[in-house]
C-alpha cells in the first residue's frame, strides 16, 4: 500500500515537471537554429536602391532570464554578433544591435566615349532593431537596418528584412 502511495506521488511530480518545462516558451526555443536572411533592400542616401545577396548562418539562442534569450547569429561570412531578445507569447523583441554591412553594387558613369560601369564596394556600421513571431520549429524575425558609411558618410537603411530560423 505504502508502494503504490510512493509510486502515485512520483508519477504525479514527474507529470507536473513536464507540464512545467512544456510551457515555458523561453525553454522551449533555446538551442541551435539555421538561418537565412533572404534577397534583402536597402537604400543608400534615399537614391540607390540595392537587393543584397542573402546571408546564411548559425544561430544559437540561450535562455538569459525567465523571459529573456540571448541569440548569437553566426554568419557563414565569419561575421558573429549577438543581443538579447524579449518574449512576449509568440513574439520576440529584439533589443537593437550593432553590426557591419558590406554592401557590393553597380553604377554607371559617364565616360567622354561611351557609359562604363563601377563596382562600389563600402561598408556600413549599422543597428539592427526588429521582432520575430514563433511559428513551432521556425521563426520568422522581420529586422530594419539603419546606419551610416565606415569611409563615407552616405546613410544606409532597410526595413521589413526577413531572416527565417528553423531549429536544427
């Protein structure tokens, strides 16, 4: 009798403790992710309009605090940058972070014979800002860009940049 007391009570703490780890969203997201960002625009100095070549990466996200997760995104570039999110239900606000863009396009000038065109490669000192929705094993963080030349002073943004996330 004392046997089956003790095994009720384990089944009924072992059910709780599921119950409990199966309901924290926090929990239920940390791991490893692959990401890619897709064909992306931004603009440059509200002129040129550039589609960026998507990036592809790693993304590991660890629980930070009870509703926080920390997110390191891992470019297959060799570009690593990190922030904290904020998880509100299904969404996650992102806290604003600082990153390196380079940004590769084409112009054409004027030659005394005949238009030549020039690839222009610069680099932008960015913040990214955004929120993602979780969707099971996928996330789909919609991101904006804005920021300004590292050589130039040329200001470069972006707005609803998809990245989807799906856990390995």
């Amino acid at each position: 009798m004392n046997m089956k007391k003790s095994f009720r009570t384990v089944v009924l703490a072992s059910i709780a403790a599921l119950a409990v780890s199966c309901s924290d969203p926090v929990k239920s997201l940390t791991g490893g992710y692959s990401y890619q960002v897709g064909k992306q625009e931004v603009v440059i100095d509200d002129t040129v309009s550039v589609v960026l070549t998507s990036e592809i990466g790693a993304l590991q996200m660890e629980q930070n605090k009870d509703d926080e997760v920390l997110l390191t995104f891992n470019s297959m570039k060799g570009d690593v940058y990190t922030t904290t999110g904020t998880i509100d239900d299904k969404t996650i606000t992102l806290a604003p972070f600082s990153r390196t863009l380079t940004v590769t396009y084409t112009i054409t000038q004027e030659d005394l014979l005949r238009p030549v065109d020039k690839t222009v490669n610069e680099a932008y000192n960015i913040e990214v800002s955004g929120e993602a929705e979780i969707h099971d094993e996928t996330i789909h963080f919609l991101l904006q860009y804005a920021g300004t030349g590292v050589s130039n002073d040329k200001k470069i943004s972006g707005e609803d940049i998809l990245m989807i996330a799906k856990k390995n």
